[in-house]
C-alpha cells in the first residue's frame, strides 16, 4: 500500500466513525421519540430498556451505514480540496479515479460487511427488540394512584383518595370499592386516613388504614327488600393489593420467529419456496372444484351446432317455462351462495399468501439494496466534496442531508410499492440505487474534469457574460 493510499484512508476513517455514531444515535432517538408514549410510565427497570435500545440500535445500522459513509467522503475531500491537497496531487498527475480507489474499495468492504451484519446479527437483534418492545407496549402502566381520581387498574376494585402527602406514602380520605367476585356482594371501605408501602418481595401493596368502616351487603342485590347490610368499624386495618398484573412479562421469543425480519437470505428462500407451494396447492384445488361443479364442456358435434334452431325469445330466462321458473332460480341462488362460501376461504388464503411472499421479496432485496447503498452513496459523496472542496460540518452536512432525504424517499416509496405488488419486489427495493446511480457517475464526470459546478463566482461570470450578450442584441438603437 502506498503512502497516498494510507493518507486518504485515514483521513476517511475518523470522520466515518464520529458520522456513524452520531447517525445512529439520531436514528435511535427517532425510534424512542415514535414509542416515547409506550415507553413511560411502565416502571421498567433500566436493563431492560438498555437491552431494547442495544437490539434497536442493531437494526439500524444497515441504514446509518450509507449516511455515514455520505458524509464522511464529502468532508474527506472536502477537507482535501480546501487545503489544497487535491490541486497537489493532480498536479502530480495522479487522476480522481486513481485517488479515490482506496476508499472505493474500502466503501465496497463496508457494503460487504453491512450484508454479513443484516443477514446474520439483525435477523437475531429485530427478534428480540420486536419481542421485547411487544412485551412492553401489552404490559400495564406502573403502579400510581394521583388525588382526587378513581384509579381501578387493580382487576376487581376501584381506590379513590382526597389527598396524598408529599412523603407519597401518607394519604387521607381513602375510598376503596371492591367487586373481585362479580356483581355479588360489594364491598365498600371508608376510612380518615392511611399509609401505601409495598411488601418485603414487591408483589404487595399494603393499605394501612386507621378509623374507617367497612360496609357489605349480603343476599340477592337485585331484589329491593329482604337484603342484609353489614357495617363493620375499626380502628386499624391492613388490606393487601396483588401487583402480579403489573409484572413485566416476557413471552417466548418463538411466537416472533416466523416474522420476515427475523430471518436470513436462506431462510428467505425456504420461506418463499414453501409459501410458493402453498400458493401452487391453493390453485390446484379452486380448479379443482370449479372444473367438476361447473365443467365447460366443448361442442363435440360441430355440425348439430351449425344447424341448430336458434331460441324462440330474446333471453335463456323468457325460454324456460313459467312453472318452472321460481325453482330454477332458488337452485341458482343455491349453488352461488354455497360456491361463495366454499371459494370465499380460499380466496382469502390466496390474497393473504401472496401478501407474505411479496413482504419476504421486499426483505431479501433490503439486504443487498442497503449494503451496496453504501457504494452508491460513497460514489456521490467523494466527487461531491472534491468539487464543493468545503471541510467541516457545515457545507458537507447540508449536501449529505439533501441526498439522503432523496435517498430515503425513494427507498420507502419503492418499498410501499413492492409490498403493494405495483413494481416488482427487486425494481422496488433498489429504486432509490437506480435513481442515484446516473446521478453519481455525472458527478465522477464533472470531478473529473474539474467542473465549478457549486462555484459561486463561475455563475456570476457566467450571468455577467449573458447580461453582457443581451445588451449587446437587443439595446436600443437610437431614433
């Protein structure tokens, strides 16, 4: 390797580190902003929500990837074009082409190694983070009973109290209506004040309630008369609350595993050749049945059928008899509605089938797309900087934001519409490639021939000359 080829790739690689980490932190904080509701209030302890953010984090570096790579060759050369590094070295004869290859092949190893990392690590890291986040959204929200508001997410009773203290532990005027068995028997308590502190293994709210009553009423609380009312005083009581509902719950990672993010290239194409079959076993069996109940037979005597009378009346319904008539239509309806529900269920399975082939296409394409995503976006980058020759985070910044946003929209647009079955599932998934690409080899193009195509002052000389040109033609000649 030689010495040009070591300065460029270190001074690619700083500027591709700090970019990469700070895109995923972005993308990860876009993630907590769009669950941010699911997330607070659940009293989750922070390993778990470290565990999520470390799985999510995962998922998302295919596409953190490209945008780092973006960025970083437009400051690299940036950088390079602005200390005049870049005029040296084509002074020295070495071409564009020549000057960029280490990083080339550099990017095309990143593009290798986001493939290896989608198809092997995210398969593992999207099953536990959709587990995990699945877990979280169905789980209950943390214990918290607020003043002057009935709180009745404890199953069978309702708890009310006028006022808590500041220690959050002292309340007054406590208010608890119990209904654990059903619309028998109610229980109501009153009491003057109390303390809520949890038991010694968490799975307990305690209620001490001091100067209160207990009321009760037994028999059938349906009749008006003849029922039993019970009141019970006391001058301290201890009820206890379950919290097992408001455990955090893990269910088995298995129910997830079927999903099409969680599988690799290989499982991909196992699951496309079963789902394919299933497709094929469905066809075979509608024909089956509809050849049988409704065969289509041929005219095997060509001459009766070119001598046969034509019908007396305008219709086939006017030909058959009136008498008749009532019975053959309550036989037609009979046979379609029993056509209907006999085709209906395999018409759903069919839609629904071909709903999850295209959705396993669209993440067998995603792999490849994004991995060489990072050479198409490198390609865009690198003769971007060379021409802009702006360092820093600035000028570089806002370009590396104008073609990813480009980048990401033709990405999701070509996504929807492969799902949707409107392109075919690799048009769809490598759209935003196909767009970038011609748009790339004219920027290699104008680095190459050392354009000002971002020069401010080669548009002001050039609308000086056009200026210059239209006096000239069309100035006013004297009268």
């Amino acid at each position: 390797m030689k010495k040009l080829d070591k300065l460029i790739i270190k001074t690619f690689v700083g500027p591709f580190i700090a970019t990469f980490f700070v895109t995923l932190f972005v993308l990860i904080m876009q993630f907590v902003w769009k669950y941010i509701d699911d997330l607070v209030g659940k009293g989750l302890d922070t390993p778990v929500i470290m565990e999520l953010l470390i799985y999510t984090s995962a998922s998302l570096v295919p596409l953190a990837l490209p945008l780092a790579v973006l960025l970083s060759s437009i400051m690299t050369f940036g950088n390079l074009g602005e200390s005049f590094e870049l005029v040296a070295i084509k002074s020295a004869g070495i071409s564009l082409l020549r000057f960029i290859r280490p990083l080339l092949i550099l990017s095309i190893g990143i593009g290798i190694g986001a493939f290896l990392f989608a198809n092997y690590i995210i398969p593992i890291a999207n099953l536990r983070a959709k587990s995990l986040l699945y877990d979280i959204t169905n789980s209950k929200p943390a214990f918290n009973i607020k003043q002057g508001v009935f709180y009745g997410d404890i199953p069978g009773y309702t708890i009310k109290v006028a006022k808590k203290e500041a220690d959050n532990k002292t309340i007054h005027q406590v208010m608890i209506y119990e209904n654990s068995l059903g619309d028998k028997n109610p229980r109501i308590i009153l009491a003057e004040k109390g303390t809520m502190e949890l038991s010694a293994d968490k799975r307990f709210l305690l209620f001490t309630l001091y100067n209160g009553w207990r009321y009760e009423e037994r028999g059938n609380t349906r009749a008006q008369q003849g029922n039993e009312l019970i009141r019970l005083g006391f001058r301290k009581y201890i009820k206890p609350f379950d919290l097992q509902t408001f455990a955090f719950d893990r269910l088995p990672m298995d129910l997830f595993a079927s999903n099409q993010q969680m599988l690799n290239v290989r499982q991909l194409d196992y699951g496309i050749d079963s789902l394919r079959r299933i497709d094929s076993s469905i066809v075979r069996t509608v024909n089956a049945y509809v050849t049988t109940r409704y065969p289509f037979y041929k005219w095997k005597d060509t001459g009766w059928a070119a001598n046969v009378k034509p019908l007396a009346t305008d219709t086939f319904f006017n030909s058959i008899p009136e008498a008749s008539r009532r019975y053959v239509i309550e036989r037609v309806e009979s046979n379609l509605r029993e056509s209907e529900s006999s085709l209906s269920t395999s018409s759903k399975d069919y839609v629904d089938n071909k709903e999850k082939i295209s959705l396993f296409k669209v993440e067998w394409q995603r792999k490849f797309s994004l991995a060489a995503a990072c050479v198409v976006l490198f390609l865009i980058g690198a003769p971007l900087g060379s021409i802009i020759r702006k360092g820093g985070l600035g000028t570089p910044l806002v370009f590396a934001v104008i073609f990813f946003v480009i980048f990401n929209i033709f990405f999701m647009t070509g996504e929807k519409m492969a799902r949707r079955e409107v392109m075919a599932s690799w048009s769809g998934m490598w759209l935003a490639n196909i767009v970038l690409l011609p748009i790339s080899a004219f920027l290699v193009y104008k680095a190459m021939n050392d354009s000002q195509l971002f020069n401010k002052e080669f548009y002001y000389r050039f609308f000086q000359r056009v200026k210059k040109e239209w006096q000239k033609r069309f100035k006013k000649q004297p009268a």
